[in-house]
C-alpha cells in the first residue's frame, strides 16, 4: 500500500518537488541546456557525489520532471531532459536564477558567483 503525502500549502508541494541541495541546480542547467548526459551533470556540478546526483536524478524522474533515456549500448550511454511538465518549472528556475544573481551582486553579502 503506498502513502499519499499531506502537504501545509502548495508551496510546501513545490519544495518537496524541486527542493534539496542539488535538484533547482540540476533543474537549472537543464533548462538551460535541454538534454544532458550525466557525465556532463557530474562536470557542471563537481561538489555532488555520483551516489547523491543519482539520488536525486531519480527523484526528479519519479516526480515526472526530468525524463531519463538509457541507449542500448556499451558503455551505457543515459540522457536526460526535461519532461513537458518539467518544462513548466522553467519560469520558477529562472526567477530563482536571477535573484540569486541580484542577491550576490550586493556586496554587503560577501558573496561570489563563478563566472559564466
């Protein structure tokens, strides 16, 4: 028998979804970038284990927000991308994206970002 999950508001509904340390970035760079190998995740987000990337990957599937897309071949080659309903947090992404952006900016924050 599975559980349903009671949330507060919808707000607590999208955190459950897109939050976590690693999941918004993810999310991030593939509205930014449509189809992502893992490799390539693993290249834009070196403080994440492959064990905790994976996790969360898995997550994002089981939510319906990112699609995964295994090829038939050696050494296995897996793609992902955003699901149509995935696509509809790409607003939200960039919201959060630039004010993250406006917030560093201020430099009372002491706050960097890499450079693009």
């Amino acid at each position: 028998m599975v559980k349903s999950k009671v949330y507060g508001c919808s707000v607590e509904v999208t955190i459950g979804v897109i939050g976590g340390k690693w999941k918004s970035v993810v999310l991030y760079h593939l509205t930014k970038e449509r189809v992502i190998r893992f490799g390539e995740l693993r290249r834009l987000l070196p403080n994440v284990t492959a064990q905790m990337l994976t996790s969360q990957l898995r997550e994002l599937e089981a939510d319906g927000v990112v699609h995964r897309k295994v090829y038939p071949q050696v050494p296995p080659k897996v793609e992902y991308s955003l699901t149509p309903f995935g696509n509809s947090l790409a607003p939200i992404i960039r919201a959060m994206a630039s004010w993250g952006e406006s917030y560093a900016s201020d430099k009372r924050k002491r706050i960097s970002l890499v450079p693009k």
